[in-house]
C-alpha cells in the first residue's frame, strides 16, 4: 500500500491533508517523495523555528539519546533545569517553568495555576477565565471550551464551566466580577487570522487586571520564541503578565509545552504532573534552540531577516492588489487579508503546486511563518514562486 493508502485505512480522518508527502528538509527547503523541491513559509506550523534538519539541534539530540532519553521527573533532569534557566533569563521575568509536551497542555498548567490561586479560603472562589472571540487555545476539551469559537464547541460537552468570551480587549473590563480568576489572551492571534492587538489597549488590559486582582494570562505558544523579533511578544508590548504559556517554536520540531508563571508557591508537589514533560530530549532540544535563537538576534541576523522578508511580502502583496486586501502581522508571525475564501484556497494549492508551502489562518488570511533562519536566498526563490503561483489567479 502506499503511505496515502495507509493513512486512509489506519489514520482516524481528523486533517484535510494536501496531496504531498514531504521526505526530507534543510533550513527552509522541503523534498516531497517524488523529489520535486519546495520553500517551506510555514516551518510545519511555526515549529521548526530554527528550520529543517538544523545540524546544531540534531548533534545535541543525537549525542544526548545515546546517553539517557527519559527517567521521569520523579528525578532530576539536567537539561530540563538548563532550558528552565535559559528560557527565564531570555524572558527577564521573574518566574519558574513547567514543561508539558503541547501548547494545550501548556494551556492546561495555566487554568490549573489561575484556578488554584483563585481558590482562596473565606473569600469568593475566583474560577471565570475571559478569552477572546476568535482566539485558539488547543485541542483538549478544556482549551477547545477556552477558544472563543463558538463552531468548536458543537460537539464534546459537557464542558467545564467558566469561561467567557470578549468581543474583544476594551469589553474585557464589562465582563469582570468577583469569579473571574484570570484573563488569557494571544497578543497576536495566530489561527485566529494573524491579527495583532493594539498595544496601548493591552497595557490598559494589564494595568486593569492589576488593580481588580485578576491574573493575566499570555498565550505564546505560537508568538513566543522570537517569532515576533523579541524572544516573547510580551517584550514587544512592554508587559509583565503573571502566566506565559510557550510551545511550537522552541523545541524546534521536539514535542514540548511550557507554562512560566512568577507565582512560584501556587501549585504544590502532586497538584500538576506530566509522564513525558521535560525529558531529557525534548529540554536537551530546547536548550540549544534557544542558544541559537539568541545567537541570531544578538548578532542582528533575525531582524535582518525580519526585514528582508517584510519588503519581499509588502512588494508582493502591492503587485497582486487584486487578490489581496491588507499585510498583517509581526516579525516572522506574517499574513495577508484575502479578498475571499475561494481565493485563499487557489493561493495556498497553486502555491503548492508551484514549490511554495504557505497557511491559512481564519476565514480570509494567507499566513507565513518562516523558520527565523530562513536565508535571502529561500526568500527570493520563495517569493519568485509565489509570483507565478498567484499571476493566473
Ligand atoms: C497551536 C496553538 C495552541 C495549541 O498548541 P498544540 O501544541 O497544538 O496543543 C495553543 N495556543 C496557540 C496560540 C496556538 O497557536
């Protein structure tokens, strides 16, 4: 059988997969089983952050399995306390991390530290997390009840209860009370449709949620990582929320989840736990993802790259006027409005059949997330095929 056939006949059917099979990659170049070659825009979600087959991640990885993969965290872990360390000192907070193997289960260690700190004794038991409309959470069910889309929430119930939606950041402080616990929001909403958040309106946010005692929850699972050009898109809005959750990006393609949080006493021994998190795998990962990450910004290659890349999509997003309406984004977290839904569709297929891998994010929006390593060269030839992919449309 093929591997098509196969997964037809042994995958459960939850993706609309494209008609690729990719075999191979390096940095931002992708090889499909039948050898056609392709520029990869979309770093398989905002993953591979340090692009495909990064020689310095591999050798870490390798050298690392052929000593010990996994003990538990019933022991100490070396390089889980290393990447700890690494990524609390890149965020300059003053916090400590747990790791998980997701963004939802990042998510989920997050609503588990709001809704113990809001279970407090004599007083009103805080529970309510506002979200925003048109966010994304994750998967599980508490994270799919946490995504304020009411089309994900047809089926799966009874959910928890608790969560309430904002149409968006100024109705936040109409939907406080004394229950809410915790607001949690994405500063860049990335499935949502790549729509940043006005940056005075999330430091009212801050300073609101400080004053009424509500935690501010930010999820960086897909901004965080210097996907926006600062290790966290926390850095770009000038804000110290209380609870960050990371993932997609910092293991570079190494399942793992973060939840960072300065209140280091909420949650005691027994309250949280994961088998796989933080093994010596996935951290060994992280811990040079981030060496390499930091090494790209501190020398001035990643917002180089940053705006390289933001010319070549603003004079392609001015040569095709007629498709596209609007640029979005920051940083490497990129997108352009399109004039509708078929449209997209046709940009993200001819742009497949003609080497260029891109995304959709929302109903209308052409997303790109490139590795943060990607090179002039892959921009070029990416956007050169792009070109053609888009001028018979
Ligand atoms: C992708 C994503 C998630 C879910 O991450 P998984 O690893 O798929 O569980 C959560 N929040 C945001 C903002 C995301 O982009």
């Amino acid at each position: 059988m093929t591997i098509q056939e196969l997964d037809k006949k042994y995958v459960l059917p939850t993706y609309a997969r494209a008609d690729v099979e990719f075999v191979s990659g390096k940095n931002a170049r992708l090889e499909d089983s039948d050898g056609k070659r392709y520029i990869d825009f979309t770093s398989g979600i905002g993953v591979v952050s340090v692009g495909h087959a990064n020689e310095r991640v591999n050798s870490v990885i390798t050298k690392q399995i052929s000593n010990i993969t996994h003990t538990s965290n019933l022991y100490h872990i070396a390089p889980q306390a290393k990447a700890a360390q690494k990524i609390v000192e890149a965020s300059g907070y003053d916090m400590q991390c747990f790791f998980g193997n997701s963004g939802a289960e990042a998510n989920e260690g997050a609503i588990k530290i709001a809704r113990k700190w809001g279970e407090r004794d004599g007083e009103v038991k805080k529970y309510k997390i506002i979200t925003l409309q048109h966010s994304f959470h994750g998967r599980t069910i508490t994270t799919v009840k946490a995504t304020g889309q009411e089309s994900m929430h047809n089926y799966f119930g009874p959910f928890p209860d608790g969560f309430v939606y904002a149409d968006n950041i100024e109705h936040i402080e109409s939907l406080l009370d004394d229950h809410t616990c915790a607001v949690m929001i994405e500063l860049v909403q990335g499935e949502g449709g790549v729509q940043p958040q006005d940056k005075q309106a999330v430091q009212n946010l801050e300073k609101l949620l400080k004053t009424k005692d509500v935690l501010f929850i930010v999820d960086e699972v897909q901004t965080g990582g210097y996907r926006t050009g600062e290790f966290l898109a926390c850095g770009v809005y000038d804000i110290s929320p209380d609870i960050i959750t990371l993932a997609k990006g910092i293991g570079g393609g190494v399942p793992v989840g973060v939840v960072m949080t300065s209140l280091k006493n909420v949650l005691s021994a027994g309250d949280h736990g994961s088998t796989f998190g933080g093994n010596f795998l996935s951290t060994a990962a992280v811990c040079e993802v981030m060496d390499i990450l930091k090494e790209h910004k501190n020398s001035g290659d990643l917002d180089k790259t940053i705006k390289y890349f933001n010319v070549e999509l603003e004079k392609f997003f001015s040569s095709h006027r007629n498709l596209f309406t609007q640029k979005v984004g920051i940083g490497l977290m990129c997108g352009l409005r399109v004039k509708d839904a078929d449209t997209l569709s046709a940009v993200i297929k001819n742009a497949k059949d003609n080497g260029v891998m891109v995304l959709k994010a929302g109903r209308n929006t052409l997303r790109f997330l490139p590795p943060l390593t990607i090179t002039k060269e892959e921009i070029d030839e990416g956007f050169k095929s792009l070109n053609s992919a888009v001028s018979a449309l």
